[in-house]
C-alpha cells in the first residue's frame, strides 16, 4: 500500500492588535519647513535668439497696403471731401450776405437819379424822413429777400452733394423734396401768394412808407411794408393790417404830384367873366408868394371856368399843381384867398348843388 503523506495543518493568521500609546499631557506643536526661494534662471545668448519671431509670420506688407487703400482712403477722401464742402459753402454765404448786405446799404443811403425823379418822383422832396425811411425799409426787405433765397440756394446744393459723397441715392431724396414742396405748396399757397405779392410790389416801388393810397377795402397812410402784410393808418386813427396777396388794384396819393382842387359856387346872376377875373387874380396872387412859389406850387394856378350848374349857382373850378403831402393845405389857402377876393367885391358864395 502506498505511502500517502498526511496534509499539513493549516494556519489561521491572528489579527495584528496594536495598543494605542497613551495620550501625552503636553501636544506636540508642527513646524512648518520654510520654502527654499527658487533661484532665476539666467537666460542664455541661445534661448535669446530662439526668443526672436520668425518674419515670416508679420502680415504681408503689400496685403495690408491693399487694406489701407481699398478701406481707409476712399473712406478719408470723402470725409475731407465733406469737410471742404461744409467750409466752401459757408464761406460762400457769408460772401454772398456781406455782398449784399453793402449793396442794400448803399441803395438805402442813395439819391435817386435825376432823370428817374423827373419821370416818376415818389414822395415830396420836402420831407426827407419818409423819402429816407421809405428807401430803408425797401432795401432792408430786398436785402433780406436775395439772403433768404441764397442762403436755400448755397445749402441746398451742398447738401446734395454731401448726400452724393456718401453714397446714398439721390432720387428717392430728390422724390421726397418735391412731394413735401406740393404738399408745402398746397398748404400755404395763401402764404406764398402774399409774400410774392410783396416782394413784387416793393420791387417796382407801387408805394411805400408815408404814401396815402387806396387798396380798395381800406383808405390810409402807409406806416409800414412788409412781403407778407401792408400796416396803414387812415384818417380816423384805425390802422388797417392788408395782406398783400389781397391787393388787386392800388391807388397812390403820394406818388408824383397831385393836383389841389377847389369849387367856387356863386350866384347864378352873378357876372361869370368878372367871377373869373376875380379868381385868376386870387391864384395869381398866391403863385407870386414866395412861401408857395415852386416849392409848394409846381407851376401857375389855372381857372377852368364852369364845372358845374344849378337852378341858384354857378361853379367855378379853380386848381393848383402842388406835391401829395401838401395838397390839403394849398386847398385850404386857395379857398381862404379866393374868399377874401369875391368879399371885397360884394360877390355871394351860395350853397353847392350842381347838375
């Protein structure tokens, strides 16, 4: 039988107990070691030149000239272009307002020709404040007329071509202008009509400052002119504000010379010849008074005869050329003076009904 060997026993570990030491009265304190400061490292001449970039990484020169031109130029080129069309603009109207400016002034302070006073004079020479202030207030309206429609003129076209450097289209904006001026047009056509209106009677002087005229719906003194509105003051104190664009017919008082008109009535049975002579002699004594003679009487008084009958008076019609502003005065001198006349003759002046 064979010899089976027996197995050995098998051992089982025992597990390693450790005591733990007994807690000491006094703790332990830990000390913190302090770091050793690193030394800098000192570079190298070989790491220094590694350091340096490679020129083939910067931007291609021509690339970025390319850039510049193609971005930055036409973009610089339009905004000088702006900036020297802003300048040349306002400079240009400023000109063009001093320019005007001194040529109103001398129109305000000129004398008016020779041969234009002969043909058509305004106001008496006599009163040198209205011929002034009338000569003033239209060259100031004039003046300020040419600087308004220049001033629309010079920056509506700069900035046109404003709009225009910049790129932008110009008909939709040129579309949109015209659309608001017929809207604007609709709107105040009554404004536009009185101030052209305005303009175009100062322009050929139909009357001005001190001028007696009649526009028909109002009687008066002009007090003042301007392109929208004419301001009179009529014989009463009212002053009367016309729209210029209503003024459809003017009557000017004041402008050239007038004419002093004055009706004698007398007695039907009255000698007509010597109720002539007798007036001419009135007149004729007036023309000779040197407070009259061609300074307020422009040349000699004139007996037109009969302007009038009736069943108990003749008419005689006496005038006087005079000046618009003193016409009222030589009336009442001429009718004084023939009064005085026909009284020393015993001739009656009657009551005034002509057929």
């Amino acid at each position: 039988m064979p010899y089976l060997a027996s197995p050995s026993p098998v051992s089982t570990p025992t597990p390693d107990v450790t005591t733990p030491a007994p807690p000491s009265a006094t703790p332990t304190e830990t000390i913190t070691p302090t770091p050793t400061p690193t030394p800098t490292p000192t570079p190298s001449k070989t790491a220094l030149i590694d350091n340096v970039p490679d020129l083939t990484d910067l931007p291609d020169p021509k690339t970025f000239m390319t850039y510049v031109q193609e971005a930055w130029v036409p973009a610089l080129g339009s905004l000088l272009a702006i900036v020297l069309i802003v300048t040349a603009a306002l400079v240009l109207r400023r000109l063009t307002h001093r320019l005007i400016t001194r040529v109103t002034a001398r129109m305000a302070e000129g004398v008016m020709p020779d041969r234009l006073r002969n043909k058509t004079p305004t106001v008496s020479e006599s009163s040198p404040a209205l011929l002034s202030e009338r000569r003033r207030q239209r060259a100031e309206t004039m003046g300020s007329v040419l600087r308004s429609l220049t001033s629309i003129v010079i920056i509506g076209t700069a900035a046109l071509m404003v709009i225009d450097r910049l790129g932008m289209n110009l008909a939709p904006v040129l579309t949109s202008v015209s659309i608001l001026g017929v809207a604007l047009g609709f709107g105040a056509q009554e404004l536009v009509k009185d101030f052209f209106a305005g303009m175009f009677m100062l322009l050929e002087d139909q009357f001005g400052v001190g001028d007696v005229i009649d526009v028909g719906s109002a009687t008066g003194t002009v007090e003042a002119v301007t392109l929208r509105v004419t301001r009179m003051r009529d014989a009463d104190g009212r002053v009367w504000y016309v729209r210029n664009g209503t003024i459809t017919r003017v009557g000017n008082e004041s402008q050239g010379w007038a004419r002093a008109l004055v009706d004698v009535p007398v007695a039907n049975h009255s000698d007509a010849a010597r109720v002539k002579e007798l007036l001419v002699e009135a007149a004729k004594e007036l023309w000779e008074d040197p407070a009259y003679h061609e300074t307020v009487i422009f040349e000699e008084p004139q007996v037109w005869g009969f302007e009038g009958l009736s069943d108990t008076a003749i008419i005689f019609r006496v005038t006087a050329k005079t000046d618009p502003l003193h016409r009222a005065a030589l009336a009442r001198e001429l009718r004084e003076r023939v009064k005085r006349v026909l009284d020393a003759h015993d001739i009656a002046i009657v009551a005034e009904s002509s057929v």
